[in-house]
C-alpha cells in the first residue's frame, strides 16, 4: 500500500522589493532635492546637448546668426545712439562699445527666453515622466555659454583690429557674465511656472525684453542718465551688471562698489526667489501642462 506524501501548504511570496524612488508632494524650502537634482545629472547633461544641437538644426546660415545678430544690432545702435544722438562711448568706438553691450545683454536674454517656455515646449516629458522639472529651466543655459563663446571669438578680433587691450578687470568678466545668467535663469525659473497655468507670458515676456533692453545701458553709458533720475535707474540689477561687464572688457565706464553689490544682492534673491517658487508650483504641472 502507498502512503501519499503530504501536501505542503506553498511557502508566501516574498514582498515586492521597496521602489528605488518615492514620488511624495514637497513644500516650501523641501521642494529643492539637490541630491536628487545631483542624482538626474546626466539628464542634465543630456538635456543640455539636445539643445545645442537643436538650436541651430534645419537652418541656413547655422551658428552664424549668433554673431550676426549682434553685429546687426550693434550696427543700429551705433547709428542712432553714436552718430544721430551723438552719445558718448568713453573714448571707444560706438561700434564696439555697443556690441560690448549687447554680449551682456544677450546671454541674459536668451537664457531669459528660452528658460521661460522650456516647460511648456516639453508638456509630452512633464506629462509622461518623473524627473526634477527644475532641470529643464537650467539645461538651457549651456547653448547660452556657447552662444556667448562664439560671439566673443568676434569680439576679440574687433578689440585686436581696434588697439584695445584688456587690463586686469578682464578677470572679473566670468563673474559679471556667471551673475547676468543667474539672475536671468532665477526670473527664467519663475516664469516657467507661471507659463504652465498663463500661456499669456509667452507674448508677454518679449515685450517686457524690449523695453527692459533700452531701459538698460546696453546701448549707452550710464553717463548719459541724468543724475536725477539715477538711483531709479539703477533699481534694475542689470544697469550695473552690464556696465561692469563692459568696463572689463573695454575699461569704459565707471564701476561703483554700492551699485555692484546692490546688483549682486538682487542676483541672489531673484535666483533664490525663482528657485523656491519653481519647486512649489512644479507639484501642479502634470496636472495642468
């Protein structure tokens, strides 16, 4: 007679193994993970190279246009600022003293412009993937830098043409230039946001770019403010930004250290402002983009 083995009751499944990421709401100053931020850097850099290649993709005149823009608009302002209103440029051509300008400026605008509608332009990744949306506002920084590389390598040949040779406060250029992209990339962070919810600040930003652009000494010295209406003016971070950063370059201009450290302050707060304000509002993203 065979006696049956008995039946074993089946030993229970080992629990599922805890998920490598927890996605959890944030608030306030928790909302900035930089070891998460540290984590997702290689999407950074991934995101960041997307962009330069696709800047310049499908079009004619390619990298080009980053030196003709400048070339362009330096050419206008030397015409109306220099020969028609007859500005002072502290003792350099107007040609080179505006295109000066206009390297400052644009590394503010265009990382201003594009770090604004990055999040709307990538909804299907906000939608569809988790990753910090912080990223996105800052991978455009690095077509910026070398936009601003490319630019310079023109600027260099205009001061050697010119006869100007750069003193010491040339070593402080990557420090006004690292300030003028914080300071863009802190109100970048914000407006983003805002853009998710507001579509309306992609025609917007634009305009408010133009007047802040002649509301700023790009185009001319501080000089030609008049003394009354100075300390106004010089409530714009970037009126001493860029007039630093031309004094490095050209030596025109004058540099006062209250000004410079009320710009520099200003950087901070804006930057840190935007920065805090990204991470709250970013829990809504998905829901609204």
């Amino acid at each position: 007679m065979t006696v049956a083995d008995p039946i074993l009751p089946e030993a229970p499944a080992e629990p599922p193994a805890k998920p490598f990421l927890k996605i959890r709401p944030s608030s306030g100053f928790a909302g900035v993970d930089l070891r998460e931020m540290w984590q997702f850097r290689d999407l950074l850099l991934a995101l960041a190279e997307r962009d330069v290649k696709l800047r310049y993709k499908q079009t004619a005149l390619g990298v080009v246009w980053v030196v003709l823009q400048p070339l362009l608009g330096a050419g206008i302002f030397t015409f109306v600022f220099g020969r028609v209103a007859k500005f002072d440029s502290d003792g350099v051509p107007y040609f080179l003293f505006s295109y000066a300008g206009l390297l400052g400026w644009n590394a503010f605008n265009s990382t201003l412009s594009k770090g604004s509608s990055v999040v709307v332009q990538n909804a299907q990744l906000v939608s569809k993937v988790y990753f910090p949306r912080l990223l996105l506002p800052l991978s455009t920084v690095a077509s910026t830098l070398v936009d601003f590389a490319v630019a310079m390598g023109l600027m260099i040949v205009l001061m050697v043409f010119n006869h100007i040779k750069p003193g010491y406060p040339l070593l402080l250029l990557p420090v006004w230039l690292l300030l003028l992209v914080m300071l863009a990339a802190g109100i970048a962070l914000f407006t983003s946001a805002l853009m998710v919810s507001y579509r309306d600040l992609q025609y917007v930003i634009p305009i408010l770019l133009q007047f802040l652009l002649y509301a700023s000494p790009v185009a001319y010295s501080l000089k030609v403010v008049p003394e009354r209406l100075r300390t106004i003016y010089m409530l714009n971070p970037l009126s001493g930004l860029l007039e630093a950063f031309r004094w490095s370059l050209l030596g025109a201009g004058h540099v006062h250290p209250g000004e410079i450290a009320y710009s520099i302050a200003m950087v901070f707060v804006i930057f840190l402002f935007g920065t805090f304000s990204f991470a709250r509002m970013e829990q809504k993203f998905a829901d609204v983009i």
